[in-house]
C-alpha cells in the first residue's frame, strides 16, 4: 500500500507538468512556449530525482540501523506532506524546493519494502511476494491517471481554478497509512538478530572479534565496497542506471508524448485531458501486469532470464513505438508492451538485490543500487527536455534517451545468478567468543 500510494504521488506531476508549468512560468515572468515547459518541467524532475536519490539512500542506510518499520513510517509522512504542499506554489522554483523535499521521501518504500518482504517470506513464495508489492507502484500511477481524469472536479471542490492543484491536495493520502498502521508492521526476527549482534559488538576491541564478525562494526557502505559485495554492489549499480534513464524518460514524457500526438490530430485543452488520462493508464496497466507476474516468470526461467526478458522488451518497444507510431488508438494498444518492460524490471530488481545482499546490508544495498543509479539518471528529464528543443518531438527525445538499457543488458550477462539458491543469508549468527 505505501509504495502503490508512493507511486500516486511520483506521478501527479508527470500529469500536470504542461499545465501546472504554463501556469507558474507566467508568475515567475517567463513565456511558457513549449519549449519553455519542456525546460523548466525537465528541471524540476530532475530535482524530485536528485532529492529521491539523496533522501532513499539516507534512510536506506537509517533502515539497516533503527529498523526497517520506524524509517519507513517516517518516509511516508514526508513525501505525502510536501507533495501536499506543492498545490500552494506560486512560482516554478518554489515548485522545485518542494519536489525535491518531496523527493526526500520518496522511494524508500522501495529498498525497505524489499528487505521485509526478503526477510519474512522463504524462498518458494519470495519472489512472487516482491512483485505483487512492487506492483502496487504501477497501481498508484494508474489511480493517479484515473483521478486526472476528474482533477477539475477536485481542484473546484477545494476552492482552485487551476485542475494541477487539486491533485497534488490528493498527495496527502498517504499520511493516513501511518495513521493506521502505526504499531501493526514488526521487524523480521534476522534484522532483530542483527541488531543484537552489533549490540553485543558494541564495547570490543576489534582484535577481539572474529574476521567473520568484523562486518558488523564497519559502516554498512563501506562494507558494500569490499568483499564479498564489491562486484555485486557495481554491477547493481551498473544495471539501474540504464533502466532507470529508460524508466523516467517513459513515465515522465508519456503524457507529453500522447499530448503531442493529440495536438497533431487537432485535439487540444480539455479534449485531450481525458485521453492523455486514458494512454497513461494503458502504460500502467503494462507496467501492473510486469510487476505482478515477474516473479512468477523468474520462478520458472531464473532470474537473469527474466531481467533479460524486461530489457529486451523494453529497447524493441520503446525504439518502435515511440519515433514512429503517429496515430493515438495504435499508440494506446500497444503502451502496455513498454510498460510491461520497463516496470517489470523494478520489481525484478527487489528480488534479485535482495537475495544478493545479506540481512546487514541489504537495504543499503538495494538503495545504493537504485539511488546511485537514479542520482547519475536524474538529469534524464532534462535530457529528454533539451533534445525536443533539437529535434521537436518527445517521442524521439524519449527513445533516444530508453535506448540506454541496452547498457544495463550487457552488465547482466556478467552478473551472477540467485535462482534457487538455498539460503537468503550467509553467516549472520556468529558472535566473537
């Protein structure tokens, strides 16, 4: 639930970014032509990825020290409040110092959620548990897409003119899920033990611990950087970078992309409010079903088979669909391809990072992996931003830019594989004599 109303969150301003920016662009005394909002709406996805990358790594950290229940808890509350807090902006930088306050929060459902869910399912229902929770951000971008739909009604319910307000007032939903679920969610018994373990470490020398235990007392990220880790925690790294410049490209200018089709057409305004609404949906409703059944699939072919599965279809749909499809009715059939691979990789990555790290890392380890990669990635919206300047077409811009998974399919012919492995962990039980 937190990572689906997570996902609600990180796509409302995907789906106000044309209006919401011609609107505060004329405050800020700057003439919002296309390329204008290209710009200034590029940068501020930027700074919301810059923000997500700092703040999921941070608490991913906090996570693997305080626990995995009390950090995300506090995570929650600051995404739903500043992404609240931006129906009250004025100006576009204004916009940006909350998206990136915003941006803090967000996210970190994603790494913890993976360790609880690693930690507290065995390894028959592992992976099948993963994707179903790591759909429910596919989910929340398709609720946020629905809700578009009606965000005049919203925004005139709550006293705004302008339809982008109201569904960043939606934003606050999220807070209710701390409300009620406050004392419920426990940590797993293997991040308890470990706890304990560092607990125990605590107040000894460090000739008197054991080589095997001496993990316990280095700073978790220096620990990433050396054996066992070090090749895994790269290659990670290495593999989210390309799927996450494809990911925001797609999930950033969709909508742009939809518009543009439209406005081709000679559907503009509030006419194409509905059927952006509609194509957005579509990319979501691929991306539920990649998220949901990757697990499934990993199950039977492995894990790197079906990372290799989510790459692929994510380069041939992307490379063809984009540039090339001009009408809106094949455009709209054929987006839940895209979305099918470019989700499903998300999800297949909170399995497949969470059997590779161990229960003293590991939600470190997804973090860095993902956070890393999306910090390096998050100039990929302005990227996409300044190549419609060059070539006039969000389309193109998006391709061009998703191209770069073909990086992250290289890297996984490299990394190795955690299918039917026996044991989650590797010596997290022993204690210095």
């Amino acid at each position: 639930m937190a990572w689906g109303l997570d996902g609600f969150d990180g796509n409302i301003f995907s789906l106000v970014i044309g209006s919401a920016m011609k609107d505060l662009l004329v405050n800020s005394g700057i003439e919002p032509t296309e390329k204008a909002i290209a710009f200034y709406g590029g940068m501020n996805i930027t700074i919301y990825l810059i923000g997500w990358s700092l703040g999921a790594l941070l608490f991913g950290i906090l996570a693997d020290y305080f626990g995995r229940v009390r950090v995300l808890m506090v995570s929650i509350l600051v995404y739903a409040l500043f992404t609240f807090a931006c129906a009250f902006v004025d100006n576009w930088y204004t916009l940006a110092v909350f998206r990136f306050l915003t941006g803090l929060g967000s996210g970190v459902e994603w790494p913890i959620g993976a360790a609880l869910i690693a930690e507290s399912w065995n390894n028959r229902f592992r992976a099948k548990a993963a994707g179903i929770m790591m759909s429910g951000f596919a989910f929340g971008f398709f609720l946020s897409s629905f809700a578009f739909k009606y965000s005049q009604q919203i925004s005139q319910l709550f006293g705004f003119e302008q339809s982008w307000r109201g569904m960043f007032l939606l934003g606050i939903l999220p807070a209710f899920i701390v409300v009620f679920t406050r004392g419920k969610i426990h940590e797993p018994e293997s991040f308890k033990k470990v706890k304990e373990l560092r607990k125990a470490l605590k107040n000894k020398r460090i000739e008197e611990i054991s080589e095997s235990d001496k993990r316990y007392k280095r700073f978790v990220l220096v620990q990433l950087f050396k054996p066992p880790y070090r090749r895994d925690s790269l290659l990670s790294i290495g593999m989210s970078i390309g799927g996450l410049f494809a990911f925001w490209a797609i999930t950033g200018f969709t909508p742009s992309t939809i518009r543009e089709i439209l406005a081709a057409q000679g559907i503009n305004g509030a006419a194409a409010v509905p059927l952006i609404a509609n194509g957005s949906m579509m990319l979501y409703l691929g991306g539920m079903i990649g998220y949901a059944s990757w697990g499934f699939i990993a199950d039977k072919i492995g894990r790197k088979k079906g990372m290799a599965l989510s790459f692929i279809t994510t380069i041939i749909g992307t490379s063809y669909l984009y540039p090339f499809v001009k009408d809106y009715e094949t455009f709209l059939l054929l987006l839940p391809v895209v979305g099918f691979g470019v989700f499903s990789f998300f999800s297949a990555s909170a399995i497949y990072f969470a059997e590779l790290f161990n229960t003293e890392v590991r939600t470190t380890a997804i973090s860095l992996a993902n956070n890393v990669g999306r910090f390096i990635t998050s100039p990929g919206p302005f990227i996409v931003g300044t190549l419609y300047g060059w070539f006039g077409s969000y389309g193109v811009a998006t391709a061009i830019v998703s191209s770069t998974v073909a990086f992250s399919l290289i890297l996984l012919y490299f990394a190795k594989e955690t299918w039917k492995q026996n044991s989650l962990e590797s010596n997290t039980t022993s204690i210095s004599g």
